[in-house]
C-alpha cells in the first residue's frame, strides 16, 4: 500500500506516515483526516512513499479534506526545483509554500450571523407591529432600511426574542456568513489616476507591455531614486489586468515600505477587493483570508515580501520584484531561498513577464544584462525633472580632531551649520546611521577589556533608556557594571554611538527642533511607524535620525537634507559584498533628498572618504562602480562569475562544531570536481551566537547546479552528530 508522509497540524509540527486507503485520491499538498493518539487529528500531506517504508503496519489516513492539492502544479515544480537547489528536504520546502495559516485547521474560515430579510408585511401589519410589538417593527424597519440585511451583533444584544419572533413568521433568516479579516480594515483609499509618462518611462513602458503580450526575456529596471519606477510598476499591473491576468509584486521588508504598498492600493482602490497583500505584520486570521483570496481568484494582485513569492495566483502576467538588489529577498532558515532568483523561476515556469527594478542593482543581475541573458530598461533622470541631490563628504579624520566636547564626535561643523539653515528655512533633515542604541559597547580603558554578551562573540550595546547593556543577536541582557569586571578600573567607558545617543546630542544642539528616531526600539508598537512617517509627512516633526528602516522607498518633498552620520560602519566586515553594499546604502540613503520642488543635499561623513563605494555612490555612478567591482569580483572568481555556497556548522561544543566542519572539509576535497573552488574551513566571522560555536567554509562553482548537487551528495554521506547542526547555505549573501 503507497504511504503519505503528513506535517500534523498542531504546535509541535509533528511528522508521521500514514497507509492511503484503495481508491483515496491522496497526493502531496491535500489536507487529511488522520489519527493521533486515540483522537483523530488534521494535517497536509507533503509527500509520498510508492512501498510502505516501515515493516511496522501504518495507521490509515481517516479521509481526505481537500479533493485537489492546495499547492498548483506549478509551484510544485518549483517546490521540487529549490528542495533540489538548495538542498532543503521536501517537507521544509512544503512548509514554505503552504503557509501554516492555510494549513491548520483553527484559523479557517470567520463566520457571523446576518440577518437576512426575506418578505416584509404589508403597510396594515406594520401599524399593527408598530404598536403591539414596536421592537419586531424596528428590526424590521431597520434592515429595509440597511437594504435588506445586516449583523445580527448590529441589532443590539437584548433583540433575540423579538428576531425569533419576526424569524418565526418567515419574514427574516439568519444565516451564517464569512466575513474577510481585512488587514487594511479602516484605512480610507484614495483613487488617483494614472501619471502621463515621460519619454524615458515611456520607452520602458513598451518594452514592458511587449514583454506582458509575450514573455522572452528578464527585464532589470534600472533608475535612479525617483526616476518613477514605481509608476511603470503601476502602470504594467494595470495591463496585465485589463488582458485578464494577474500581477505578483515583491517588495522587500513590506512593512517597512508602506509607501509603495499605499500607491498600489490607492492606484486601484476602485477594485480594492482584487488586491491582497501578504506580510509577516499579519494575524493568522489575516493570512488565511488573503491566501484564500488569492488562491480562489477574487484577489488578482498580490502585493507581499519574500514569501509571497508562493502566492497561489494563476494566469500570472507580470511579476515585479522591486528593489531587488535587497538582502532581505533572502531566507535565512531552510529552504534559504533568494525571493528574486525564484520570482525569476516562477515567470519562467508561469510563462509571464518579471521585471526587476532597483536605483542600485545587484552585480548579479546588472551582469545578467551585459551577457544579454536579461535586457536592460534605464531611468537616468529624476521623473518630477529636479537634479540628483549634491552629495558632500566630511572627512572624520579631520573633523574628528576639531571636536572638543565630551564623548564621541557625532556632528561634524559643516552638517551641524546645514541642518541650522534648513530648519531655519521650514525644511526637514533625515540623519541616517545604521546602529541602534546608545553605545556601542562598554570598555576598559585601563587593561582594554570589552564587555561581551555571555552566548554571542559580539560587545553588548549599552541602551540608555533601559540602563541596560543588550545584545543585538541574542537579546541577552546585562545590569551596566560601575568598573570593570576584570581589573576592577573604576574608569570603564562607553565607546561609539547609536541613535540613541544622536537623539540626545540633537535634543541639545537643536532644543526646539521637533525629533522623531526610527530604530527596531522606538517602533515596536503596531503602525508606529505609519504614524510617525505620517506625522513627518504633515511636517509635525523636523529631524528625524534613523536606522536601515528609513533608508530606502521614502518620498518626502520637503526633505532637503539627508545626513549620513557614518558610512563606514559596513566597509569593514570580511565579505566580498561589503562595498557593494555600502555603495547601495548611500546611494539609497542619498535618494531620501530634494524629492519635490526643492533642491536637495547630502553630507556624508565618513573615515575613509576616498573609498571606491563613497566616491561613485558621490558622483552617482553606477557604471563606474559596477564596472570596477566586476572587475574584482572577475579576479578573484567571485559572483556573479561564480556560485558561492556556504556550509556551517553550530554546536554548543567547539571542538566538535569545527571538527565536524573538518571532516565534510576533507570529504568534499578529496574528489573535487574540476571548476570548483574549495575554502579553509574557519571559524564564522560571528564565532559564536545564540550559545552556539560557528564554523564556516565557502565554495565556488561555475555550475551552480553541479556546485549544489556535490556538496548534497557529500552532506548526505556525512551525517553531523546530534549535537552538531548543518547549515547549507546556496548562494549565500552573508557570512
Ligand atoms: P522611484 O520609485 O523610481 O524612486 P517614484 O515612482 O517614487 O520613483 O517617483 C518619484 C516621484 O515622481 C513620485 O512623486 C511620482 O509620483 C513622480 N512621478 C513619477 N512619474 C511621473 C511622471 N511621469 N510625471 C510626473 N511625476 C511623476
Ligand atoms: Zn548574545
């Protein structure tokens, strides 16, 4: 008898295999009955054993709740396709595509009762009701006047009787009804129009509508921040739906990019109800209500972060991925999929268009147009005709030396004296630095100790609202010590500065400067960070100071100043991408400036101001810089001339994490494959996090699929102990 391998629904996840019955349809992706226990439970089938695999007899499956796989064919063939790329099991790869919202039973479907008028009594009756029963004569009243039905919760808690009563001469119905959880609910649309395109989108635009009538090949929108990207994304959605086809559109970290999200839904809030969209600020509930939308057609654009590249859409027409050089697109559990390169599979499998867009591409893609496996769109001027923002470097090595005050210089003269003139002239500045908290971390300055998170190998920060020291990988948490552990030196100091810190400088150099910080700290609360762009937007606050969470999609017209308090902090990580993305940064941070009538500057201030990425990101030169990072990458075989996967190891005993990584290290040596690169096995530029030792080791291929193929093979003849756990890592884009 053939056996299903089936995830039970539960908090646990637990996996066993069940005997499928004579003549059950049962295939990977329906939902069954099954027994646990001695109770019977739910779960999805997310594979199938042809012979029964255990000699023990199987407990068959009770039923089958979905006649048809709630996973297309076609994302089954993507599904297949990553468990094979990225050597993830089938079940994780199951896991991704199905959200567990739509696969557990209890966040189905939210019903209420209405009340449903069925005939009403003639004009005599009535003035009868109205007297004898007044309360039957207002329900009555009331829902002719609603149209004809309304929530039985509307019609308040004490009218049960008299709705019996009205229900008992069949003039009323109650009936159970679904009910969408929105998770917009309450947020008011406003329609606009389309924009009429300018020469340079118009170009692009064809391209693209001739890409929607017959796909061929990838197209990478490449435009400069402001360059109305966003337009031609709104404007290539509106043709896949006038031709009856459906729109997928990836954003990274959609929560915080509510920008993007509230064009969309404003470009079609005519049709609200076609668009869903799917992030991870959702409730369950949420979720399963949008999955189902998209999955039965109602919903016809999904607007979502990574996942959603799984959106059960049909008859796809385009599929846009914006910002698509982000990190983000990547997942960093199993499957570790790259959300871009399987948007790029899916239009391929789909058969639709995908147009990839960013201000600062990825080399990855970028090389893709100049080998002409993609084509390349460009947007070289800004759409509302203003100038690239004047970008000035500050030079800390000088400035730094200028600074009297106590602690850590933070505002150099020349951005202290800009952001005076702005505020003076009613204008806004972003400050931008990408550390959150106060300090960086605590040191003594007698025998040099740094004071160290107890499970990860990095300084606690110190926050001073919390008068706490917090580790920014694990969250452990320590009391700040008065000297040091060590030598007990009362003269222990704080070295460094996050935004913490900067919101106090600036409370004293600017006192009546209106301030907002934006950092994961500040912006716990649910749509804090709405309302705070909001309050920006309607110029309630001045300066605002913030991490990566302001960097990118923002559009204020009024902000003609943006400050980069310190660019280096990104440079000096050991990963070959470190310039790439610091030049993505600044060039990103730079486009928050001068985005309306107004002229916009920047002032970056920086250690190292002729570094490649801080000059190009300066002139804003994209080419120049692509064209010398490629040219390293090229040397040294790094992508995108290569592959580059990464195998870990993370155990709480050091020795048998690097020992393990040893041993897959002189496995995959001793039969090589020609074309590939093998890296010392090492410990993780992280050493330690979570508890966990980490070692690491870096191959490079040529053929991506041979790469993944052999370290597979090798990893499945190399089992880790148990308490060594495996990381495989498929085009890795951190160390
Ligand atoms: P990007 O996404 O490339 O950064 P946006 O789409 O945000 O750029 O466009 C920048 C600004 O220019 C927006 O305010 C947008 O409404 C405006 N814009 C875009 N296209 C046009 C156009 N054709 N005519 C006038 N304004 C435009
Ligand atoms: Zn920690």
């Amino acid at each position: 008898m053939p056996a299903a391998r089936v995830l039970i629904d539960g908090p646990n996840e637990l996996v066993f295999d069940y005997a499928i019955p004579e003549g059950m349809d049962a295939r990977p992706g329906c939902r069954v009955k099954i027994p646990l226990r001695n109770r019977a439970s739910t779960g999805t089938i997310l594979a199938l054993a042809k012979e029964q695999a255990s000699e023990f007899e199987l407990r068959e499956v009770l039923e089958l709740i979905d006649p048809d796989p709630l996973i297309t064919p076609k994302l089954m063939q993507m599904g297949h396709w990553m468990a094979d790329y990225y050597g993830a099991p089938m079940e994780l790869v199951m896991r991704a595509l199905l959200p567990e919202a739509v696969r557990q039973e209890n966040h189905s479907e939210k019903t209420r009762k209405m009340v449903h008028l069925l005939e009403t009594p003639d004009e005599e009756a009535m003035t009868k009701l109205s007297k004898r029963a007044s309360r039957q004569h207002l329900i009555l009243t009331l829902l002719q006047a609603a149209g004809g039905k309304m929530p039985l919760s509307d019609l308040g808690a004490g009218a049960s009787a008299s709705i019996k009563a009205v229900a008992k001469h069949g003039w009323v119905e109650i009936k159970d009804e679904p009910v969408r959880r929105d998770p917009d609910a309450g947020e008011a649309f406003l329609e606009d129009s389309p924009l009429s395109l300018n020469s340079e989108q118009q170009g692009a635009i064809e391209q693209v509508f001739k890409e929607i009538e017959t796909p061929d090949k990838p197209m990478l929108l490449h435009g400069v921040t402001g360059s109305g990207k966003t337009e031609i994304y709104l404007q290539a959605a509106q043709r896949c739906l006038d031709a009856g086809k459906s729109v997928l559109v990836l954003l990274p970290e959609i929560a915080l990019a509510p920008q993007t999200v509230q064009r969309f839904k404003s470009r079609f809030a005519s049709i609200q109800d076609q668009v869903a969209v799917m992030h991870s600020n959702l409730s369950q509930g949420e979720r399963f209500d949008e999955w189902h939308r998209i999955r039965n057609g109602e919903a016809k654009i999904v607007i979502g972060a990574r996942s959603a590249v799984f959106a059960p859409l049909t008859n796809l027409g385009i599929i846009i991925v914006d910002e698509e050089h982000e990190n983000s697109y990547k997942q960093d559990t199993s499957p570790r999929y790259h959300g871009r390169d399987l948007a790029v599979l899916r239009a391929h499998i789909e058969n639709s268009a995908i147009l990839l867009g960013s201000a600062t591409p990825s080399l990855e893609s970028f090389h893709n147009t100049e080998t002409g496996k993609y084509q390349l769109l460009k947007l070289e001027q800004r759409a509302d005709g203003q100038s690239m923002p004047i970008i000035r470097i500050v030079d800390m090595k000088i400035e730094g030396r200028k600074y009297k005050g106590a602690g850590p210089a933070i505002l150099s003269d020349p951005l202290r004296a800009n952001m005076e003139k702005k505020l003076a002239e009613g204008e806004q500045v972003i400050l931008f630095l990408n550390r959150r908290g106060f300090a960086r971390s605590l040191q003594c300055p007698a025998c040099g100790l740094v004071i160290e998170c107890r499970h990860c190998s990095i300084p606690l920060t110190y926050h001073k609202s919390e008068e706490r020291l917090i580790c920014h990988i694990c969250g452990h948490q320590a009391i700040t010590p008065r000297k040091c552990p060590e030598c007990h030196d009362p003269g222990i100091r704080f070295q460094g500065y996050g935004t913490e810190q900067v919101e106090g400088v600036l409370q004293k150099v600017f006192p009546t400067a209106k301030l907002a910080r934006i950092d994961t700290d500040t912006m716990r609360r649910k749509h804090a960070l709405r309302d705070t762009l909001k309050a920006f937007r309607q110029r309630k606050i001045d300066i605002i100071i913030g991490t990566q969470m302001i960097a990118k999609g923002l559009h204020f017209p009024n902000v003609t100043l943006v400050g980069v308090l310190n660019a280096d902090l990104g440079l000096h990580v050991p990963d070959f991408r470190a310039g790439e993305r610091t030049f993505q940064l600044l060039t990103q941070v730079a486009g928050r400036a001068g985005r309306g009538e107004l002229e916009g500057e920047v002032i970056v201030q920086t250690y190292t101001p002729h570094s490649p990425s801080i000059q190009f990101a300066r002139h804003h030169d994209f080419g120049g810089y692509a064209d010398q990072e490629l040219e390293f990458r090229r040397q040294f075989g790094y992508p995108p001339y290569t592959h580059c996967a990464v195998i870990g190891t993370r155990s709480t005993h050091q020795r048998r994490a690097e020992f393990t990584l040893q041993n897959i290290h002189q496995r995959l040596k001793k039969d090589l494959p020609q074309g590939m690169v093998l890296g010392e096995p090492l410990p993780s530029p992280l050493v330690r996090a979570h508890g966990q030792f980490r070692y690491q080791l870096m191959l490079l291929g040529s053929s991506a699929r041979q790469l993944s193929r052999h370290i597979s093979n090798i990893l499945n003849q190399t089992p880790p102990p148990d308490d060594v756990t495996l990381v495989f890592d498929m085009d890795a884009m951190g160390f």
